[in-house]
C-alpha cells in the first residue's frame, strides 16, 4: 500500500512550473513581466482553455496580453517546434514514477485533436478511428456531417 499525499492547487502549479522551467527554457526581465509570469500565463491557459487575453486579465500581477504574445512569438518559433515536443515529451516521461513502469498499466486517452461538439458541419473536424493492428490508434480527419456526427 502506498501512502498517497494530499495534493493541493499550489503544491500543483509550482511542480509544473518547475518542470516547465527546466524542460521548456522561457525568459523575460522586463519591468512588468518576468519569466514567472510566462509560465504562470502558459499554464493557466492551457488549464483553463481560456484565451491568452482572458487569462492575463484574470490572473492577478499578469502583464498585458500583448507582452506575453511578444515574449511567447519571439521564443517559440514554428521552427522551434519539433524541439520543444521533444523537449516536453522528455518533460512528461521524467515525471512519470518508476513503481508505473515495473508492469503493463491499463490508461485511457482522449485521441481527439480538436474538441467538436457543436450541432453544424465543420470541415476540419476530427475523428478517431482504430486501426486494424492490435489496441493501436491513429487520429485522422473526417468529414463532419451536418447533424454534427462524423460522416
């Protein structure tokens, strides 16, 4: 039996704010933003699902959006991309703890790319559909249909 330990929303956001600074370098030194405040921004967006806008609104201490974007254009370049995949898949798999590793583990995912649950037709939605190779999934785009099912 293992003891499990409270977790707490603080305990939370400085684990992945630690991990974040050490897989996924981000600077800013200027007067009303810091690097602090790029993870924290970074974070409580991909939390929340709120906008880049809405977050630095909300979060007490933010700098303005438009700093932030700035900063997140100027150091995280579309040709920066493969790196920084690399360089978080590194991140998520060094947390993972050892005592998972020892036996097979029964998990659930979310394969879909693109969240869609609205009612009209979109021509870019995503649907998940298994291959023929054993417990193997791919994601590929699928026609919507206009009742909001996959076609």
């Amino acid at each position: 039996m293992h003891n499990t330990p409270t977790l707490t929303d603080t305990q939370t956001l400085l684990k992945a704010r630690s991990i974040l600074q050490e897989h996924m370098p981000l600077e800013a030194t200027g007067y009303q933003c810091q690097s602090q405040h790029l993870y924290d921004v970074l974070l409580a967006t991909c939390a929340s699902g709120e906008t880049l806008e809405a977050v630095c609104r909300d979060l007490v201490e933010a700098p303005k959006a438009d700093t932030v974007r700035a900063y997140f254009n100027e150091q995280l370049t579309l040709e920066a991309l493969p790196e920084l995949q690399q360089q978080l898949n590194g991140a998520l798999s060094a947390e993972i703890p050892p005592r998972l590793l020892r036996k097979a583990q029964k998990i659930a995912i979310d394969f879909h790319d693109r969240p869609y649950y609205a009612r009209r037709s979109r021509p870019n939605g995503y649907a998940v559909e298994p291959k023929p190779a054993p417990r193997v999934f791919s994601a590929s785009p699928r026609p919507m249909s206009s009742t909001g099912g996959c076609a």
